[in-house]
C-alpha cells in the first residue's frame, strides 16, 4: 500500500471540512478513492458513477496524466504519489 | 573634394557594390536584402523580400534579423552612398559579405525589379505602442498582427473584463463582446469594465465605453445576445481567437462546440471561490493539434451534481490573474510567438499561491474534435444555475 495524497476540488470541500488535499492508502486509484470515500462519505458519489466509473464532468490525474490517457481505476500508485480531481467548472462571468 | 566624396571613393575600393538586378538575383540564393533607409522613406515602397531595419539602429538589430554572420548580406538606401556607409559597419561587426546596391531603391524601382508598399505604423500608433515595438518577439511585424486581428470575448464579466481590458490596451483591433446582461452593482467587485454610474445599462455597452476611452483607435463589436445553438455560428464566423468567460455550462458547450465547427482556437478560463483554470483548447491546430472541452468533459453535470448556487462565490482578484492570463495566451496565439497552452490545463489555487500543470490529451474518439467526427450539431442544455463569477 502506498501513501498517496488526493487534492480536493474547492467544489468538494464541503465533505472534507474545507481540507484541500486527503492523504490515504492504497495500491491503485480506485483503492485510494475508496479510501477517500471511507474518510469522507458521499464524496464519492460526485466523482463515481453508478456503475463505479469516473463521471463524464470529472477527470481524476495522477500527477499530470489523466488517468483514462493509463489504466483508469486499475492505474497503480507509487508512493507519495498526488491525485487530482478535477470536476467540470463553469464559473466565470456572469 | 568634400570629405564625403573621399571617404565615399575610398569606401567604394573595400566595398563590393552590385547592381539591384544582381542583387535581385542573389537575393533569390539566399542573400538577406537590408533596407536602412528611414521610416517615412519606406513607407513609398520597399523591395520585396527586405527587412527594414533604420541604419541607426542597424548594428543592434542586424543579429536578430540575420543570425548567421555567414549569410551574405546586400544593403539598400535610397541612392547607394548611406548603404556604403552601412555596409562597412556590418562588415566590422563581423558579417564576412556584405555588398552595397548601386543607385539604391532609386534605381531598384527604375529598373523595374519589384517593390511592395510596406504595411508600416502611423506616428501615434509608434507612440502607443512603443513598449511592444522594442521586443524583438514582436516589433512592427507582431504589432500589425495584433491591429489586424478579431478576437471575440464572451461574457464582459469577471474574466472577460480584465482581458478585453487588456487586449485593447494590446491594440488587438477588433474586439467582439457576447453578453445579453446589464450592470448590476454586485458585478463591481470584479468587472473592473464596470463603473458604479453605470448600473442598470447594457454590459456591452459599458464595455465599449471603457475600452474606447481606453483605447479610441480600436473597434468594439457588441452583441448583446446569449448564445444558443441557433445564432452562435453565425457570432463566431470571421472572428480569428475566442475567449471563454462564460458563466454556465451550457454557453460553455456552445462555444466549444463552435470553435471546434469553425477551427477557432477557444481561450478558456474558469474561476470557483480561490480556484482558477485556464487552457487553450484547439482541435483545429494544424500542428500539434489540442484536446476541445468536450475531450476532457463529454457531457455537463446534471442539476443535482452541480456545485450548488448557494455555495458559489468568488474572490474579486482572482477572475483578474485568470483573464489576464487569458490574454497572455491570446497575443501569443496572434503574434504566433511561445508556447501555448494547448493540452495543458494551468490550474492557480490562489490560497496556496500555487500553479500546478495538467496534461490533456485528445480523446481520438471524442463525439465534435475525434477522428473522422462528424459535426453532431449544437445542443441547447438545459441552464440550471448560474454559479459564481
């Protein structure tokens, strides 16, 4: 199991209390989200579809590759390595 | 004799001169043609194919013009003697052939060897612009680009302010503005396009006449529409760059959409509380083409896994780095210098005073930009909240 450290998206903040990056275990991405899931609960039904895919409005990164450009959830993690979710935001004008 | 004609005689015993038709001919090998004449000269008519470098400035510019002190160089004046003159300077300076054209641009023009009317600065623009004339990027050359172009914003918001703002300080000549608001005083903490006075009025409006006054020499076009998937193609036709600083998610798929229909590079930029985005998504790139938005996001959340309303919010500053570094990419696109931020998402969280770098990539099998796609058509999505910004 590696120490990986998951960056929150400010969106998503309110499951965290505010923390902006989690650190959790885990050998892939999808043990370190579950991880995730189990320190916060509900956070990841904005990242997860039902079928426990990645939603089509979010990309989950390790480090700077999108982890469906690798093995998607199946991607394994090194150590210290750096998730980020990455939700679609509109925000801008108004 | 006067000093000058000696010194001329003498120059002509060191100096190689060539005729313009020689020169012509060389020219076409591979010499560089180096015009020194002065400004108003060359605004006549210049030979094509020369670079216009004044001769007072010619020993600190020929290197950024000619790189290879290999090169052989033919200088131009308006009847031969100044090009004597600069022709030696150039050869101190370490340049191993340089010739000096008999009878100049004069005879050049007599002779029948062809000539083209520089697109040159007026007096005013030199002035205004003088800070972007002395980088060697983007000189007179760039700066004709930038008049030249047509870039359109939409949203005159929080990022569409500071970029419009900036873009006509640029001198970008034609400015398109996309938004059917008017000024409302809670703008004010961050649509720095805005004035208190103008509450209530088009936001169109008071952006031309900010930008204006600002700048009176460029033109604002303004539509005071939002976009749906029956006028967006007709908005987007003839514009060179787009700017995203749209508010919602469905503008935000149009105008993905659009630009990807019309082969427009889409400057985008996004801002939620402390958080900003910005790329360039640009399917159309004919070299190292970029992912569109609908490569990373094929589909907007729906209503229930939106961010909610209540929780929007955004600090006034932060829309500004975010347009500004949208204008950034926008110059360097038109002047065509740099990287761009193409399959590259820079993401700036503004409480840790961090940018952090994402690669995108290009979904081979996107629905709009993927391989062999076929246009689908634009989509009206449903607008269920309008969040921050």
């Amino acid at each position: 199991m590696a120490n990986v450290t998951i960056r929150i998206p400010t969106p998503l903040r309110s499951f965290t209390g505010g923390a902006d990056e989690i650190e959790v275990r885990g050998s892939t991405v999808e043990q370190a989200l579950t991880a995730l899931g189990e320190q916060h609960a509900g956070i990841l039904d904005y990242v997860l579809d039902e079928a426990g895919g990645v939603r089509r409005f979010v990309n989950v990164y390790l480090g700077d590759r999108n982890i469906a450009t690798l093995d998607g959830l199946g991607t394994s993690v090194e150590d210290s390595a750096v998730l980020s979710i990455v939700p679609a935001v509109a925000g801008g004008a108004e | 004799m006067s000093v000058k004609k000696r010194r001329l005689e003498e120059l002509r015993r060191t100096i190689e001169e060539v005729t313009p038709e020689d020169a012509w001919g060389l020219h076409k090998q591979g010499a560089a043609l180096i015009d020194v004449r002065e400004p108003d000269e060359v605004a006549g008519g210049i030979a094509v194919g020369a670079r216009h470098i004044v001769r007072g400035f010619l020993e600190l510019k020929i290197e950024d013009a000619v790189p290879d002190t290999g090169t052989p160089l033919l200088i131009m004046c308006a009847s031969g003697a100044r090009s004597l003159f600069a022709a030696e300077d150039l050869r101190n300076l370490g340049y191993d052939d340089v010739k000096s054209i008999v009878g100049g641009f004069g005879r050049w023009k007599d002779d029948g060897l062809p000539v083209e009317v520089p697109r040159v600065l007026n007096a005013e623009q030199r002035e205004r612009y003088g800070r972007h004339l002395s980088i060697p990027e983007i000189g007179e050359e760039g700066q004709i680009k930038l008049l030249d172009a047509r870039v359109l914003l939409v949203g005159a918001g929080g990022l569409g302010s500071p970029s419009a703002y900036y873009l006509a300080a640029a001198g970008v000549g034609t400015l398109g503005i996309v938004d059917d608001d008017v000024v409302d005083r809670s703008n004010l903490q961050r649509q720095i396009l805005h004035t208190d006075d103008r509450v209530g009025i088009s936001k169109v409006a008071s952006a031309r006449q900010t930008l204006q006054a600002l700048n009176p020499t460029i033109e604002v076009v303004g539509y005071e529409d939002r976009l749906d998937s029956k006028n967006v193609e007709r908005i987007f036709e003839g514009w060179d760059v787009v700017v995203d600083g749209a508010d919602n998610f469905p503008t935000r798929y149009l105008v993905n959409d659009a630009s990807v229909k019309l082969g427009l590079p889409n400057v985008h930029g996004s801002v939620y509380r402390f958080e900003g985005q910005v790329t360039v998504f640009w399917p159309g790139r004919a070299d190292h083409p970029g992912p569109c938005y609908r490569c990373l996001y094929p589909a907007p959340p729906p209503p229930e896994l939106a961010p909610s309303c209540a929780e929007a919010g955004v600090l006034g500053v932060l829309p500004g780095v975010v347009g500004l570094l949208q204008a950034v990419e926008v110059v360097k696109l038109l002047v065509g210098i740099g990287d761009p931020l193409v399959g590259r998402l820079l993401q700036y969280d503004a409480l840790r005073a961090r940018f952090i770098e994402l690669r995108l990539e290009r979904d081979p099998t996107c629905e709009y930009c993927g391989d062999g796609a076929v246009f689908p058509g634009y989509i009206d999505y449903e607008q269920f909240c309008r969040v921050a910004a």
